[in-house]
C-alpha cells in the first residue's frame, strides 16, 4: 500500500520518519524485548522516553523555571472546564475573544464556573476574522485572559498576541510549535496533541507555577495542575505510548532546527498553496481575511457546492486525504501541519489546476 497525502485536521500527519521509528521499535523497545506500550510508567525503560519528552518541550518553547510541563488527558476539551476550575476564583471574573468554534466552546465551559466577559466576538464574521486585540477593553482585575491563537475550521490565527495585565492563556492547539513563541508572555498555553505534537490522547499544557497554585484544595486531585506539577505527570498511569510519539515528534522538530526551523517550512508551503488559491481568478475562494490567513489550516470555497463535493470526491480518489470542509461552514479545508511534506502541497496545486481546467 502507498501512503496518501493526509489533510486531516486531526487526527493528523506525522512525520514519516517518526512512523518509521515506532514500527522498528513497536514489539521490542531498545532491546528490551517488550513493546513501550508494556512498559511500567513508573520503569526505567518509559522513565527515559518521558524525560526526553519533558525536555524536549522546553527546549524548544524556551522555557525558564517559572513553567512547568505537564502531559495531561482529555484534549483541550478537557482543559476548558479546567481552567476556569483552578483559576476563575469566587468573585472574580474572566475575559474571552470568541473567534470561533473553539473558543466558543471554551467560553460555554467557563460560564458554568463564573462570570465570563466576553471582550470581542468575531465568531460569525464572513470572510472570517480576529479582532484587534491590543484595542480590547480588557476587565481591571480578571483572573485571566483567554485566546484561541489559531481557528482550525475557520483558517484564522493570531499573528501576535496581545500584552495583558492578567494572565494570558491561549489555547494553540491547532498551531502550537509551528513558529517561535515567547511563552513569557503567557500564564499558561495547552494543546491537544493531535495536530502538531502526536497522537490524540495527550494534552500537552505549559504552565506558570505561581499561576498552577491558585486551584482550590475542594477541587478533586485530578483536576488540580498542582497534582501533576507535584508528581511529574504520573499521578496516574500516563498515556506512555502517545508521549512516547510526542518525544520522536519533538526529537524530530529539534532535528528540523526548532520553531525557526520549521517556520520557513510551514510559510513556504502555505504561501505556494495560498498563492494557487489567489491565482484562479476567483475560481477558488479564501474565506479568511488575507491577513490572518493560517498557515496550519487554509480554507477556501468553489464556485457551488456541487463542484466542492466533487473536487473532495476526486482528490480522494487521487489519494488526497480530508479535504472536505468542516461540517458547520462547508468548503474545502487543507490541515497543512508541521509534518505535512512539501510534496503533499505540490500535489494538491496541481490537482488544483487541472480541476478548474476541466471544471471551470
């Protein structure tokens, strides 16, 4: 069987050469004559995977001792109601953009906490947009201040981000490590890992220490950052195998020269797709505001839906995978993550060309 080009919004691509790595290692382990998956959490064979993961993380965020790492569970789904659980105390109350579906969900989370102000909602705006962040009129006094840096389904993201008084947390799991970031402007960032870090099943989230010690004791132990900052993220069985693809992924990042490096991958491969898009004379649509096109999720309309499914059902037939919109919008939708190859985009321009010479 030949791979697919894979355009999946995630679960997503990984790097072929990490693919490769697992299948070597996948019945025996550094000659230990056992898969990683049976491997004690608390052994010396998972212990040295787990620290690598830990470390590589840091170095390629840049990390001081005023953060911590923390390999957690149930997406970034999870890490909305947690947020707002440890840091939106009594009486306090939080500030949300709303950019999109994502970070709507996030705010319906938090309000079943507390009070919730939200600064801007750009959520339905056609063609899709963020605000100006620097111009909000952020809440004196807010526990925190939520974004989400990248609108997988709308091909929106941040730019920049804004300077806040109160924390700054932002849900980057669309996006994360496919640039530098200064995460000292933050109070925490948390990313699902299935689009740029490995598998669906961890939750990578960076997080300031002081920030981690707001959460209420009432709150149950697994539910506290507190609880996996004191016990390395093994207060319970971890999920060793996807952090053990999270450590070839970050291994792999390291080896393509970081955040810096892989930018000018990223960039390159999303101007050559974009460029394709604005070179059809209007055949093909970008639905984003040029200048907050994402470079992990391009989005784009055909003239009339009939020809969006048939661009979808022939490009799958050419062996490109999940082009098809999101459900909620339509469209075509290209997920073009860190490890989606330069010959995937190659490809898909291509096919690009032909299908609006025989259907245009």
């Amino acid at each position: 069987m030949s791979r697919v080009f894979n355009f999946n919004p995630g679960p997503a691509a990984l790097p072929l050469e990490v693919l490769e790595i697992a299948q070597r290692e996948l019945v025996d382990f550094n000659g230990t004559g056992m898969s990683i998956m049976e491997h004690s959490h608390r052994g010396k064979a998972y212990d040295a995977v787990h620290e690598e993961a830990l470390a590589n993380a840091g170095k390629l965020l840049g990390l001081n001792d005023d953060y911590q790492v923390l390999f957690l569970q149930g997406g970034a789904s999870m890490q909305f109601a947690m947020i707002p659980l440890n840091l939106l105390g009594a009486g306090q109350s939080a500030d949300y953009v709303n950019t999109g579906a994502w970070a709507s969900k996030a705010i319906n989370e938090a309000k079943k906490v507390g009070t919730v102000n939200i600064l801007a909602d750009t959520a339905k705006d056609i063609p899709t947009t963020m605000p100006d962040f620097d111009a909000l009129a952020y809440t004196p006094g807010a526990a925190y201040v939520h974004v989400t840096s990248n609108e997988t389904i709308a091909g929106t993201q941040m730019k920049s981000f804004p300077k806040t008084e109160a924390p700054l947390i932002a849900d980057m799991s669309s996006d994360i490590l496919c640039r530098p970031l200064d995460v000292t402007q933050f109070g925490m960032i948390y990313a699902g890992a299935q689009k740029n870090l490995g598998p669906s099943g961890v939750t990578l989230v960076v997080i300031r220490k002081d920030l981690a010690e707001r959460g209420t004791d009432s709150l149950p132990a697994f539910l506290q950052y507190r609880t996996f900052i004191k016990n390395n993220s093994l207060y319970n069985t971890a999920p060793t195998f996807g952090i053990y693809i999270f450590m070839l992924v970050t291994r792999w990042l390291l080896e393509k020269g970081g955040a810096g490096g892989i930018e000018k991958i990223n960039e390159a491969k999303a101007g050559k797709l974009y460029a394709a898009i604005d070179g059809s004379n209007g055949y093909y649509r970008g639905t984003a505001v040029p200048a907050l096109r994402s470079t992990m999720n391009v989005t784009w309309r055909l003239p009339s839906e009939e020809l969006e499914a048939k661009f979808v059902q022939e490009a799958t037939a050419q062996g490109m995978i999940g082009l098809k919109g999101h459900r909620s919008v339509g469209g075509i939708r290209a997920s073009i993550y860190n490890a989606c190859p330069a010959e995937a985009i190659d490809a898909l321009v291509a096919f690009m060309t032909d299908f609006q010479a025989q259907n245009g």
